[in-house]
C-alpha cells in the first residue's frame, strides 16, 4: 500500500516550535509581527510615533501623539490574558497539530495550568477556528448527510430521542471524486426550513448537492442549489460509494469524539467543537500552515468572552 502522504506529512516538530516560540521575546515578536506587519500604529489615531511603557511584567504600546495606550493582545483572542504568551503559543501548538483532537483536560496537563485556565484557552481558539471557518461556503460537488451528537443518556430512542443535537456533514469534492472542504454545523431540527437557512450560509447558490433523500434536504433547492439523491434504504455505506467521503468523515467525527473528548454538552458547544473539527480537516494538507493559521486568527480575531462561551451553566468536557 503507497504512504499515504497526508498522513505522514512532517507538520511542526516539536525542537522546532521551541526553536521558534520558546521564549516569551520570541512570541512577542512574532505576536507583534502578526498585529502591526508594517509596524505599530496607534488604533485611536493611527500614528506610528509610540513609545513603550512598562507596568511589571505588561508592556503598553504609547502613541506619541494622542497619549493613547494599547497591549499587544488588546483586541485579539488573548484579550485581557494574565498568561505568558507562550502558554498560549504552547496551546496552539499542540491544537493545530493533534489531528485525533485534544481535550481540555490533556491541554491542562501540558500547559501547567488550572482545567478551567485551559478550558477556557481550548474554547477561546476553537470557537477563533470556528469562525474563521465560516465564511467559507462550499461549492461544486457535494456530498451531504445527516446524523445526531449524543443520545447515550436513557431516554426516547431514535430522532425524536431530546438527549441529541441534529448535525448535518457536507463534503465538497473534485472532478475525481477527491474531498477538498468540509461543513459541519448542528441544526435546529431536520427539517426543510432548518435546512435551507443552512444552506443558505454554508452553500453558494449553484452548488450541486446529493443527499440520500431525506425529505429536509430539499431545503437546499430553496436556497438555489441542485438537489439529487439515492435511496440508501438497508444498503452499507460499503455500497454507496456515492458517500464515501461524507461517511468517512462523520465516522472520524465520532471517533474523535469518543476518544478524546469521551462527551461533552453538545447542545451548548457543538458549534466550536464541529467547527474546530472542519478546520482541521480543511487545513489537513499543510499542518505547518495550520500553525501559522491560527497563530494569525488568535492575532486578527476579536475576543470572545467567557460569558458568551458558557452561557448560563456551567460546562465540562
């Protein structure tokens, strides 16, 4: 069997992460590097005149001429952090490069930190991965499937079961059949108007949808895309080779899953999870760049606050 060159590709080692990002100067160049390419430039203002001020171990940015003062993270994912960068550095190394996933609870035995500390940090980059994810639609050829998150507490079985979260899985693929990109998103319910709201955010117009024929799914025609389908009725997914790759992936979804997270509150998180998830699988050919990605989204994206990630209760993964 050849090497499957994906799987085996180097990505960042290791030596190589501590060689670049090892040192707290070393991240907070590459941090500023990353915020301001052509050099500092005051955000109330726009001047580049600044100078540095220093409170312990914080540095400010000081414009010359308003007197204004902003922090390298001010702004970003690691707004308001009292970490070092390089725990959050740390974070995202390990993130972007374990393909099988990571939960918070490994994250926080490598980072040194409290679970709450690194569960913070682990929903902060996913829901940073999620978003940027999203304004991406698929397009051309695409497989499209649905299934459920959860459902293992007692309770009603099958779709009408209130312990699971409706998913749907949608893989763009090449003329050969090859996958390219990834949709995972939960929904409210499996039905034509839940789907064409889908569709219409994760879907260009046009875009050739096959599905196996569930009745929602004609919700993507609402949103102007082609809809075909095949009756799957007792056949293996061995036997419809139609939905090879939207199969695989949801198999790896639930893998994944299990193996790593074991559960979580899907109906609270299943949008950072799943979007995190088709990230990584959408970036899966260079996982250099992936680092380098989302060391970037964690620079340009906008904070997300610890109120809006829990909501109201409580949560663990």
């Amino acid at each position: 069997m050849p090497m499957n060159r994906v799987q085996f590709q180097p990505g960042v080692s290791m030596p190589e992460f501590f060689e670049r990002y090892g040192t707290e100067e070393k991240c907070v160049a590459a941090l500023t590097a990353l915020r301001w390419p052509q050099g500092f430039r005051c955000p109330r203002c726009d001047l580049p005149a600044h100078y540095i001020v220093s409170h312990g171990s914080r540095r400010l940015f000081q414009c010359r001429g308003c007197r204004h003062q902003a922090s390298l993270t001010a702004g970003t994912v690691l707004d308001n952090t009292k970490l070092p960068l390089r725990t959050w550095f740390l974070a995202m190394f390990l993130i972007s490069q374990d393909k099988t996933g990571l939960s918070s609870l490994a994250l926080m035995r490598h980072l040194g930190t409290s679970y709450r500390t690194a569960w913070l940090i682990h929903h902060k980059l996913m829901a940073a991965l999620a978003e940027h994810d999203s304004h991406e639609p698929l397009s051309g050829n695409v497989q499209l499937d649905d299934a459920y998150l959860g459902g293992e507490r007692p309770g009603v079985g099958g779709r009408g079961s209130p312990n699971k979260v409706p998913i749907v899985a949608a893989v763009q693929t090449n003329d050969l059949g090859r996958p390219l990109r990834l949709k995972v998103s939960p929904v409210s319910t499996f039905s034509r108007e839940a789907i064409a709201h889908w569709a219409r955010a994760n879907l260009l117009p046009g875009t050739d949808v096959r599905s196996d024929g569930l009745a929602c799914f004609g919700g993507v025609i609402d949103a102007g895309c082609a809809h075909s389908y095949v009756v799957v009725a007792a056949r293996k997914p061995r036997e419809l080779p139609q939905f090879t790759w939207v199969n695989t992936i949801l198999g790896n979804l639930k893998t994944m899953i299990h193996g790593a997270h074991k559960a979580f509150k899907f109906g609270k998180y299943a949008q950072q999870y799943l979007g995190a998830f088709a990230y990584r699988f959408n970036s899966r050919l260079d996982l250099a760049e992936l680092m380098r990605n989302l060391l970037g989204h964690a620079a340009l994206t906008a904070p997300t606050r610890e109120r809006q990630i829990r909501g109201v209760a409580e949560s663990h993964d």
